[in-house]
C-alpha cells in the first residue's frame, strides 16, 4: 500500500529492473561472508527453538537458481537442512495427489527443506475448468482433473481492474467423508457442508481460528449411501 496515496502499490515486474547495477569482487565477497554468518545465526535459532522452515526457488531455466542454493547452503549445517529438486513427476508419484511429491518433503521440527522448484510451478500450469453458476465471479483452476484453486472477483475498488480475481481458498479431493466429519465435530471445528449436484460433490468447507479457508470435496454419492 501506497501511504502517500492509499493505493495498493503495483508489484514488481521484470522489465522494472535496472540491469546496469553491478558489484565489485571484493564488495560482492564481503556480502556474502556477512548474508551467510547470518544465515547461520538463523539455522542454529531454529534448531534451538524446535521450529522448520520451508525455502522454496522458483525461476526461468538457467536463472541462478542453482548457483543461489550452492551458496545459501555453503553456511548452514549439512545435517539440518535437505535439498529437494524438483523434476518431472514420476510414475509412482502421478498415482498419489500432485501436492504429495511436495509434502513428504516437508522439514522435521528444527530442519530445512529447501525446495529447487516448487508446487507453484504446477499451479501456473493449470487451466481454468467448469464451474457452478454461483452469483459471483469467479473461476476454478484444475490440476489432475481437480479443481485445486478458487478464484473469486476482487470487489470494485480504487485501482482495481475490471474482471480481476483473487485466491479465495484451495480445495483438495478426498475420500471417507463419515471419518472426516466425526473428527471435525469431536473438535469443534468450524465447518459448512455445501452439496453441488450438478458436479456430483459434497463439500466441507472448514475455517481455521483466522479466518483461513479451505474446502475437501468428496464423491456425492458417498454422501448419500452413508445419509450424510
């Protein structure tokens, strides 16, 4: 946000850079020596305070991305921290949901995941599908034959584009709807069933003490033969 004209500030692009900058070697060295001891600082914190951390390179091929990780790595502590490459999915990770090459990579209680690629790569691949006719703008991205992210009309404001959307929630497709629904109310969690019959789902929203959202959509017909 622009403080000087309320307006949301337009985010960086590409052609915004100014590609005449450079840096001297020595400069550049001691940079690095002082960007890396802090690095360090910050591994050995989260060792100490049991927390993980997810550092995710996305980027065109022959970007530097490589290059970066090398160097980032160069200061933290080999045990504590895992590279994870990211390539073309394999056979037996097309048979499980496209997120789960990324989530088993996810960092224990004070390690790294670094990811070399990432999730987000497969998100710009994704093309937009059939949705409900709801009273709202809006689009579904699909993935896999799923609709993984929900995209809602921004509301009309100073500096919005006509016809811009914005992430309302994601949704992930699942099975055992009845499992589901006991754990969530023994917890007392917030949650809406949504049942869209034109697309045969029975959805589950649920919200996070946030506000955070997100929905699990499973077959309706499973919904009915166990009366839910």
């Amino acid at each position: 946000m622009n403080k000087a004209t309320g307006r949301k500030a337009k985010a960086p692009r590409l052609d915004m850079l100014d590609m005449s900058l450079s840096l001297d070697t020595a400069s550049y060295d001691r940079k690095l020596h002082k960007l890396q001891n802090r690095l360090m600082k910050i591994q050995q914190a989260y060792l100490l305070s049991g927390r993980s951390a997810v550092i995710v390179f996305e980027g065109w091929d022959a970007a530097g991305k490589g290059g970066i990780i090398r160097r980032l790595t160069h200061a933290m502590d080999a045990a504590l921290y895992r590279v994870v490459p990211i390539a073309a999915p394999t056979d037996d990770e097309r048979a499980h949901h496209y997120l789960w090459r990324f989530w088993r990579h996810l960092p224990r209680q004070g390690d790294i995941a670094i990811f070399d690629r990432s999730w987000y790569g497969r998100v710009l691949g994704m093309h937009p599908g059939p949705r409900p006719g709801f009273s709202f703008p809006g689009a579904w991205l699909y993935a896999g034959g799923h609709p993984i992210i929900h995209l809602v009309g921004v509301e009309a404001a100073p500096g919005a584009d006509a016809g811009d959307l914005r992430l309302e929630h994601f949704a992930i497709s699942a099975s055992g709807i009845k499992g589901l629904i006991t754990r969530i109310e023994a917890d007392g969690l917030r949650h809406r069933l949504n049942h869209i019959k034109d697309f045969g789902i029975l959805q589950v929203n649920l919200w996070d003490p946030d506000g955070n959202h997100i929905h699990i959509d499973f077959d309706a017909t499973e919904a009915e033969r166990l009366q839910i």
